[in-house]
C-alpha cells in the first residue's frame, strides 16, 4: 500500500510501495557534477517539443542521452538509437548518471542496476505530464530511477489501470525516485508545475529518468 502524503517530508528512504522507494535529496551530493554533465549533453541535443502520434504537440519538452533515446511521431512511441532531428547517436550517458542510478537502484533494493537510456525532460510552470505507463523497454524487469531538479512537483501515482486511484507525491529538488518490479507499470504523471523560481535551477524543473532500454 502506497503510503500516506503527509510522511513524505521525512528526510529518510521512504517505502511508498513494495518496490517504490523515495530517496529524498539523493542526488543532492552529485549536483554539480551532474550538472556539468548535462551541458555538453544538452548542446549537442537540445530540449525540443515531439508530437504524439495522433499530432499532437507533446507540453513537456525533452532530449536524451545514452545508446537509445526515447522518441514519439506519427509512427508511435519508441527508442532510436539516433536523434531524429540531427540523425546522429544521441550523446553518451554521462557515467556520473549511470553511477547515481546504479547507487539509487541499490538502494530500492534493485542490485545491479546499469541504465543504457537518460530521458530528459524540461518543464515550466504550468506543464504537466499526464497519466502513462513506462512500456517501451525491451524488458521490465529492469527499474526506473527518476531524479528530479529545480522547481518541486507533484508526482501522481497510479496503478495498474487508468482508472486506479493516485496517489500525490511530493518532489523536490535532488530527490530520486525508484520504482519497479510488480510496481514497474503503474501509471504515473505529473501535476501543472507552480510558478516559481528555484536558486540554482531558475524557473523550471528537469527530470532524468534512467531505464534499461534495450
């Protein structure tokens, strides 16, 4: 059972679900080599917005790093070992990314966890991203790790179906949130970020999720 809101603000690992961990601050003693990281990565493939496959223009922009990167058009979702808008491979995964994951993972109790796949996202007060599943990994066995930076959110955590109750979970700068197993499939999403400035992000928030893509 996924634990209540309010415990949330405890500074220790929390059990949201049997294979849902919430590592407060994690990622706060890497921030600013990961974040030296992440600037070569973001000029060689910047933020841009892609469409879903019905058309639509995706809120959240994004970019990628690592062997696969996630990508949606008119032909579907998928991962591509290339950027579509530049044809080239997508940056490499910075190893301090790779390194926090497998330390996060660890944690959650998923040992050996090596991420080949960084989705970026950006978002700015108002973006939201609605409810979805993680389903475009060759194998679910292996958990995601999602850390998040600059401007806090709400995190809404389902279930199984659509239609399954959610959960609201706060998230702030340097956490890191790892979930899989018999939870790896839940919907998820995110609320409309409030408007903001954070110190050292400005008026936005960047979330990396580390996966095992192929």
């Amino acid at each position: 059972m996924i634990q209540s809101d309010l415990d949330l603000f405890d500074a220790h690992p929390q059990q949201l679900a049997a294979h849902t961990t919430l590592l407060p601050g994690f990622a706060l003693a890497e921030l600013e080599p990961l974040l030296d990281a992440l600037r070569p990565v973001l000029r060689a493939a910047p933020f841009r917005h892609m469409q879903t496959p019905g058309g639509l223009r995706m809120a959240v922009a994004l970019s990628n790093c690592g062997a696969l990167g996630w990508v949606s058009d008119a032909s579907g979702y998928r991962y591509s070992a290339t950027d579509p808008v530049s044809g080239k491979p997508w940056p490499a995964l910075p190893r301090v990314l790779v390194e926090l994951a497998s330390r996060a993972a660890a944690q959650a109790g998923f040992d050996g966890f090596v991420a080949d796949a960084c989705l970026i996202n950006h978002y700015l007060p108002g973006t939201r991203l609605s409810l979805h599943q993680d389903r475009d990994e060759q194998d679910y066995a292996h958990p995601i790790v999602s850390i998040s930076l600059g401007l806090p959110a709400v995190f809404l955590f389902g279930g199984l179906q659509r239609s399954d109750r959610t959960r609201r979970i706060p998230l702030n700068h340097g956490d890191v949130l790892v979930w899989g197993g018999e939870d790896r499939l839940r919907f998820h999403g995110v609320l409309p970020i409030k408007p903001g400035v954070h110190p050292r992000m400005g008026e936005r928030r960047i979330n990396l999720t580390l996966r095992k893509a192929g």
